[in-house]
C-alpha cells in the first residue's frame, strides 16, 4: 500500500514512458511512511552476509519470511527490494553480490525477461556470483493466490530452498579457491589480439 502510493506519484512525475506492475493479491504492510522510494534505487531491508535475496512486488515479504528460515539455520540472509526493474540498481546489486557471494532473486514473474534476468545481466558483466532464480518458467492457472504461490515455488519455502542451493554452490567454489578470494571471483584474461 505505501510503496504503490509512493510508485505511482514517481511514476506521474517521471519524464517519459513508465510501466507500473501491480498485483491483485493483498499485500502485507511492510513499509511505513518514512520508507524512501526512489525509480532506479533498490533498498536494503534485512541485512546479512552469507546471501543476498533480491526481490520485487509480493514476494518482497516472501524474502523476509525465507530469511527468517535460514537465521533459524544460522544463516544470515540479506533482502533487497529492488522494486525498480529497469532502470536496475546495478551498484547495489554488485555490492551486495560482493559483500556476500551468492544471490537469489525472487518474483512472481517469468524467470525470463524479469528481474532474475536483470540481476544476472549485470553480474555476469560485473561480479560473476552463485546465482539461483525464483520465478516462474511456464504459463500458470487462476486460483487462490497462496496456493498458487507454493504450487509454482514462489513461497518462503522455495525462496529458502533455493538460498540453500545456492550457498551449497557458493561453499563448492570457494573449497577450491585460493585463500586471499574470500568472496566473490577475479578473473584474469590475456590476449595476444
């Protein structure tokens, strides 16, 4: 409710052509008033170090629930609300990639085209980091909109498995890296061209 209000007065007083995806389903309260909405920046709602979910729309509070999972396990989940897609908070996204070496994105959208796509254009370009995607990959049916959210994996659950995958990825990859790369990945390239 407050970030909708807060997105469309953006929208009306942005230069240009603006698309504002809305859903139907009521939508928990987690902003307040003083909560800062900016086009193009992303914001910081839990912090952590050992994985960075990155979300958007609903599943914004599906994150948190998810990163209430994980502190149970004693994991220390970060969650962004990345609430603008495009223009796309690259700097925050790098940062958070870089800080805690592994990244999931969560949406209640396709996996392709949407903010999973986003996110992992720019850290293939900039931070190549463990990725996992939370999203759909096929068409979906109407009905109740929980029910749905777990048929397709949009849960707390899912978002929690898919953390979990990732940080197995991220523990493999730094088994074998050096010891001066903590997180993250350097890369070198040489070319004779």
């Amino acid at each position: 409710p407050v970030e909708t209000e807060k997105a469309v007065f953006a929208a009306a007083a942005h230069p240009g052509p603006v698309y504002l995806r809305l859903s139907r389903a009521a939508v928990p309260a987690i902003f307040d008033e003083s909560y800062p909405f900016e086009i193009g920046k992303g914001v910081v709602l839990r912090d952590g170090n050992d994985v960075t979910i990155f979300a958007t729309g609903y599943p914004v509070h599906k994150a948190l629930e998810a990163a209430e999972l994980l502190e149970k396990d004693g994991i220390h989940a970060r969650v962004v609300n990345l609430h603008t897609v495009k223009p796309l908070d690259e700097e925050l996204v790098v940062r958070c990639a870089a800080e805690t070496g592994a990244v999931v994105t969560a949406e209640e959208h396709s996996i392709y085209g949407g903010l999973g796509g986003a996110v992992a254009e720019v850290l293939a370009r900039e931070r190549p980091t463990p990725m996992e995607f939370v999203g759909t990959s096929t068409y979906t049916e109407s009905g109740d909109y929980e029910e749905l959210l777990a048929k397709y994996g949009l849960n707390g659950p899912a978002i929690y498995r898919k953390a979990k995958q990732v940080l197995a990825q991220k523990e493999m990859i730094f088994a074998f890296a050096p010891p001066s790369q903590s997180r993250g990945f350097s890369f070198t390239i040489q070319s004779d061209l």
